[in-house]
C-alpha cells in the first residue's frame, strides 16, 4: 500500500480519533445514568427529541460560523473534500440555500475536475486543496469524497430546485464509475486516481462504496451503468461481512497472487481488527439494498451495549481488542443506522450514549476550534433521528 493511500485513510482515522479525544474522558456518561432504576423502562425516542432538536441546532450555528469565517482548513494547511462535502448535505438539511452556496463554490473551485485538455479526469473529485496555493497541480482522486460531493449536490438540486446540481452530480458519478475496475479478477472501486502517474490505486476501503445512493440515481435516472455499479456495490459489502457480524475494512486484491484458491483473504482488516464506526458507516449505505448487513452490524452493538463494546473488535470472534470505549463517532453512526433500519428500540438505546456524547463535545468544543467532520456526522446522525 503506497503513502498517498495511507494518508488518505489516516485522514478520515484522525477525524474519528479528534472526536473520540474529547469523549474518552467521559465514559462513564455513555452508560445509563446512575440514578436510572435497574428496572426502569428502556429509554425511548421521545425522551429526547427535544434535546437532539436543540443540539441540531446548536451545531449548525457552530458550523456556519465556521464556514462564513473561512475557518475549513485543517492543521495541515488544507481544507478537505470531506469536509466541505458532508458540510454541503447538512446545510442541504438545514434549508440553508446561502451556506450550501458557499460551500458549492470551493467544491467546484478547488475539488471537481473539470479539466477540457483532459476529459477522462472530468467529474473527479480531488481529496484535498491548499487555498494558500496559486494554480496547483492536484495530485489525487478521493472516491469516497466523490460520492459525499456528489449526493451533497443530489440533495442540494431537490431541496433548493436546482436542475443543475442534478447535472453535475451525474458527472462526478461517472467519474466516480470511471475508478471502478477488475484487478486479479477482482471487481473493486479503486482508491484513488494519482494524476501524476496517470494511475488507479489497486485497492479499495468499504467507505469508497454507497450502494443505497448510487442504487437510487440509478434509478430516478435509468441510467444503467449506475444500476450495475449498485449491485456489484452490494455484493462486495455483503461479501466484507465477518464471522462475528461486522464489516472489514479493506480490498486487496493483489492477495489473490498468494492465495490464488482462496477469494476471501481479499477482504480483509489488518490483524482481523475492526473499527466499529467503520463498520457502522459502511452498514449506513446498504440499509435499504441489503439490510441483513446492516442488521447484523447494528445486532453486533446492542447486544454489547450494556459492555463490552469497543472502538475496536476482533471481525471472527467479536472480541474487543482494547478497552477503547465507543466515542462520538460510533454512537452517532450506530444511531443513525438504527434509525435508517427502522429500529426505533435500538434508537432509543443508542440516543441513551449518543446525546451524552453530542451534549459534552459539543459544550466543551471552542468556537474557533472547528472540526467540521465530527460535526457533519453528528448532525447527520442527529437528523435521521428526528425524522422518525
């Protein structure tokens, strides 16, 4: 695996961990709280969809802050794809016509290639941009982030009736089919496209997939090379399934040179360990196409609830690997997925741990501090939830 697919990845890691930093001190408050009689009905939705109502919006005031005060850039000195995607379908959410606005102009700006001397380029999404930079050279497709832009511009164009963004969302789609490819005889969407050496990586991550969104273009439009991508999309997640009910993370097909009698070992995590808001993320793209995935990663955590479940498990056995409590991020992914399958006890479950988390980072998390992923998929998560 080369450097620019590690860094791709670690990038959504270290969005994760952030969020997760500022929870683990906070454990204890995932659990049911102290004075909760034993016997006490199990939570439900309703006790909490006011306070889920008025941290939605808390948040969104904190992210339009952000984004009016040009505060995107991360650390590194660049502003991501992700970012700016994820941030676009929640203002999509919010009604926000100005902030979808503003955040449709950098994607386009600086994200979507729409190079004339290079038409099969047209519709790629890169991962990242410096805004310091004056005409740089991308270097890298994401298409993960291909797929948050485009949905990001599906919704936008419902929402706002905007015919155009329809278009464009189509564009980056049949870029993000241009990735799709068989390697060793394996049928994957891969990583990414280097600009520089005019080549696809040959691996994927299961985040590089969204089955349920590709599935419904496919057919609002009829477009039948989407309708194909869909299904292959679903075989593969349902083909990343693990003994224990979770989803691996990764596609290497280049394993099969090994292995040449066994087509499961191109499925794979390192060591057998899973991050469970990997798991949960994946699981949230195939809930209508495949829910028996879904289901079962979403089974994996209620039935752990009460302990032990972990940021990290063993995908055969269901072990946890460490004592790394759930963070920000798995619950609010674990909620969302619980709401997307219509679970509404699981739902009630998860909100038990999820407000927690949400109500603590979120007070204690500074204004000019941003962290616009943990927040997109908070917001997310926060929506599904009120949508029930």
């Amino acid at each position: 695996m080369d450097a620019l697919t590690i860094t791709r990845r670690r990038l959504l890691q270290a969005s994760a961990a952030a969020g997760a930093a500022m929870s683990l001190g906070m454990s204890a408050s995932f659990a049911p709280e102290p004075g909760r009689r034993a016997d006490a009905p199990p939570p439900k939705i309703a006790d909490y969809v006011d306070k889920v109502a008025a941290l939605r919006e808390q948040v969104r005031r904190l992210v339009r802050g952000w984004v009016d005060g040009g505060r995107l850039v991360r650390p590194d000195g660049f502003v991501y794809a992700v970012d700016v995607a994820q941030l676009m379908a929640c203002f999509v959410d919010a009604g926000d016509a100005e902030g979808y606005d503003r955040l449709r102009g950098q994607a386009l700006s600086h994200l979507v290639v729409d190079d004339k001397s290079d038409p099969f380029t047209r519709g790629f999404v890169l991962w990242r941009y410096r805004p310091d930079e004056t005409s740089p050279k991308p270097d890298a497709s994401g298409t993960t982030e291909a797929l948050r832009t485009a949905k990001a511009l599906w919704l936008g164009a419902e929402r706002f009736d905007r015919p155009a963004d329809r278009g464009l969302a189509r564009v980056i789609l049949a870029g993000y089919a241009r990735h799709a490819g068989v390697e060793h005889g394996v049928w994957l969407v891969r990583n990414y496209f280097g600009f520089g050496t005019r080549s696809f990586a040959t691996n994927s991550f299961l985040v590089d997939y969204d089955a349920d969104f590709v599935a419904d273009v496919a057919h609002q439009t009829g477009d039948a090379v989407l309708a194909e991508l869909a299904e292959k999309s679903y075989a593969l997640v349902r083909g990343a399934s693990t003994p224990a009910g979770l989803l691996y993370d990764l596609v290497q097909p280049e394993l099969k040179t090994m292995y040449p009698l066994l087509e499961s070992v191109v499925t794979f995590s390192p060591n057998d360990v899973v991050q469970l808001s990997n798991a949960a993320t994946v699981a949230n793209t195939v809930a209508r196409g495949a829910p028996e995935v879904a289901a079962a990663v979403l089974k994996f955590a209620i039935d752990r609830i009460d302990g032990p479940l972990r940021m990290y498990h063993y995908g055969r056995t269901g072990e946890a690997v460490n004592d790394a409590a759930p963070g920000i991020n798995e619950w609010g992914a674990l909620t969302r997925l619980a709401a997307a399958l219509g679970d509404t006890a699981a739902t009630g479950l998860l909100l038990d741990r999820a407000v927690a988390a949400w109500d603590y980072y979120y007070n204690r998390l500074k204004p000019d501090a941003p962290d616009a992923y943990v927040a997109s998929e908070a917001l997310g998560a926060m929506s599904a939830v009120l949508a029930i």
